[in-house]
C-alpha cells in the first residue's frame, strides 16, 4: 500500500511539471519565458519581435459587450536545445496566455 501511495504521488508530481513546461520556452542564456508574463517583461528578455499582429476579437452576446484585443508577437529564438525556433506568443490585456514554438529545421 505504502508503494502504490509513494508512486501515485511521484506520478501527480512528474505530471504537474509537464504540464507547467508547455506554456514555456527557455532562451540559450537560460531565462525562461513563460504564460503570465507581462509583455514588457517579454519584450526586455527576448527583445523586439519580427513580425507584430493586433487581432480585435468581439463576441455578440446581445448585450454590447467589449471587444478583446489580442496581440500575436512572433520571434526567431534561440532555444536552449536544439538550435533556433521559430515562438509565437499571444498576448491579452497585456499578460502573455500562451505560447508555441517549432524548431526551425523542422518546419
């Protein structure tokens, strides 16, 4: 019994950590962009973007509700494996809500 509780537990901890890591990308000088940062955060670690988009987003609900304002800023990063990567972050009231990256020989 007392394996089967140490092992439920490692397995909770071993599973929260993977899914902390998917909303991240760490730089090759080892700071870590993560979901939650503001942009200006953003922008003093990883510097300015090469491409910048502003999607206005507005759901008709019937009661004139605001629209949200996405940003969508793109960078060609070094990771901290494997060489380049192209990450695209998407940023909403100024806090970053998620993040993607895709290596660059593997596009």
């Amino acid at each position: 019994m007392r394996y089967f509780k140490v092992l439920l537990i490692l397995s909770f901890v071993l599973f929260s950590i993977n899914t902390h890591a998917r909303g991240s990308f760490r730089l090759d000088s080892g700071n870590l962009l993560t979901v939650g940062k503001s942009k200006s955060e953003i922008i003093s670690i990883a510097g300015a973007p090469l491409y910048q988009d502003v999607e206005k987003i507005a759901v008709d609900n019937g009661q004139g509700g605001h629209s949200v304002k996405r940003e969508i800023l793109t960078y060609r990063l070094k990771g901290s494996i494997g060489g380049f990567y192209l990450v695209v972050m998407t940023i909403e009231n100024s806090h970053v809500t998620s993040i993607t990256s895709k290596q660059e020989k593997r596009l």
